[in-house]
C-alpha cells in the first residue's frame, strides 16, 4: 500500500508546475481591460528570453510563427510554457525540453485544435531546429488548428 501512495504522489517538477499554474492563474486572472492580453503576452516573452539554449530559440520560433499565421490566438503563459489560446482556452503550446529534463521540446495541441484526420492524427511534434521547413510545418499545423 505504500508503494501505491509513493506512485500516486507528485513529483518535484510536477509540484513545482501545480505552483507555477496556480500562480499565473492569479496574475491572469487579476487582469483587466484592454492591457491585460499585453501583459500575458510580455508573460511569454518573458519565460522565452529565460529559457537555455536551445529551448530559447525554439520557443522564439514558435512564438513567432504562431503570431504571423494566427495573430488573434491570445498568448499566454500556462504551466510555465509559451502558450496561444483562444476564447481562453490554450489551443496550441511550446513545452521546453529542459522543464522535464527532455530529448526535445514539444509542440503540443489541445482538443480544440481542429486537427482531426480520420481515426488518428497527431497532437504533438517534437523540435531540435529552426529551419524553413520546420517554420513551414508548424505555420501549417496553426492554421489547420485555428481554421
């Protein structure tokens, strides 16, 4: 029965993650009026210009991309990632490969991407490098989901 309780039990870097989620809560929703999706974009900046190498530029790339092709999306932070939502609902996401000690960031999608392709479609795309190609892919993931 103790083993089950250990499994059950949040790990440092998830706890950590509960904590910053419950603190940008707070920020977010303490904002009002038309600075506030100002204020949650410098949010993301923020967490992008505090990432290591190469999760940084990644992050960069992607907050770029998203906000050319899907410029009404509403950045945002959400468990400490880059995050763009919509009626505040995250819909696209950059997880940094160094939050979880990670082989590659991520570029991840919720259910309200509108992503679907049959009986199965991915939801998540691993990134190593900013190329053209890979600008190209996710521009194209972005407009698929926000369309």
């Amino acid at each position: 029965m103790a083993k089950q309780q250990q499994d059950d039990t949040l790990s440092d870097v998830e706890r950590e993650a509960v904590k910053q989620r419950a603190a940008e809560l707070r920020a977010q929703s303490s904002r009002k009026g038309a600075g506030k999706r100002e204020k949650d974009r410098q949010d993301v900046l923020d967490v992008i210009e505090g990432l290591p190498e190469p999760d940084k530029g990644l992050a960069q790339m992607v907050h770029e991309v998203v906000s050319e092709v899907a410029p009404d999306l509403d950045p945002k932070t959400w468990y400490g990632f880059p995050s763009y939502a919509r009626d505040g609902k995250v819909l696209v996401f950059f997880q940094q490969a160094s939050k979880f000690d990670e082989r590659y960031s991520t570029l991840g999608f919720q259910t309200n991407a509108n992503l679907d392709e049959g009986a199965m479609w991915p939801t998540s795309y691993a990134l190593v490098s900013d190329t053209p190609e890979v600008r190209e892919r996710i521009a194209a993931r972005v407009r698929q989901a926000i369309s």
